[in-house]
C-alpha cells in the first residue's frame, strides 16, 4: 500500500480511507453492480488499469487491487486539478457524474457523492 501512495503521490491514509469505506479491507468483497476487491474496482476498469500497469487483470488480488485503484484514484484526482474531493467523487460515481454537475454550474461535491465524501475523510482520520 505504501508503494502504491508514493508511486500515486497520495496519501496512505487517503488509500485506506477509500479501502475502508468500499470495502472494510475484505479483498474478496462484491458490490451489487459488480464491484470487486478492496477498492471495488468495475472488472473493465481493472482491466484497463491492469494494461496502464503492464500486468494481468486480477481484481481479487489485493495487491493488484490496490495498485490499480491507487493509479484510478490518482487519475481522478488529477482529472479535476488536483481537487481531491472532486476526484473521490469521480472515483464513487464516475468522471461524467462530476463533469456534468460541474458543466451545470454547480459547485462542490455532487450530490449523489456528497455523503461519499464525508466518509471518507472521515474514515481518513482513523488512519
């Protein structure tokens, strides 16, 4: 996990904040729309980070898991100037989900990622 923070240039505590909140550190966890492993990664976004990252696709891994989520988080938070709020709304709902709000004139979090948020600086405390 540390080596996936430094490589990401992100926080560890903001990595298990997210790992915490998706997934309560259970590598074998599955959401309801096909989320897997400790960052409940999508199986084509794991796919396409796995290709970013030169390996094999392996969402139950933790240690794919991690480095692929890390990689995906950074980006988002990248993909919105650094913001990491917004970035951990486009990691909850999706890049397009924050587009949209923002292209509405809308400030902040988006709703539907709102609460998403809150848990997880919440949960970086903890960290």
């Amino acid at each position: 996990m540390q080596s996936a923070a430094k490589s990401n240039k992100l926080d560890p505590r903001l990595i298990n904040a997210v790992i915490w909140v998706e997934s309560k550190f259970n590598a074998r966890a599955r959401g309801p729309g096909g989320t897997q492993g400790l960052m409940q990664l999508m199986p084509s976004t794991a796919r396409e980070l796995a290709n970013s990252l030169g390996e094999r696709s392996r969402p139950l891994d933790p240690g794919f898991n991690v480095r692929a989520g890390s990689l995906y988080l950074a980006r988002m938070i990248r993909k919105f100037d650094g913001n990491t709020e917004l970035g951990l709304a486009a990691y909850h709902g999706g890049p397009g989900h924050v587009l949209k709000w923002r292209k509405a004139g809308k400030r902040g979090v988006p709703e539907g990622s709102k609460k998403y948020v809150e848990k997880i600086n919440a949960a970086k405390k903890m960290f």
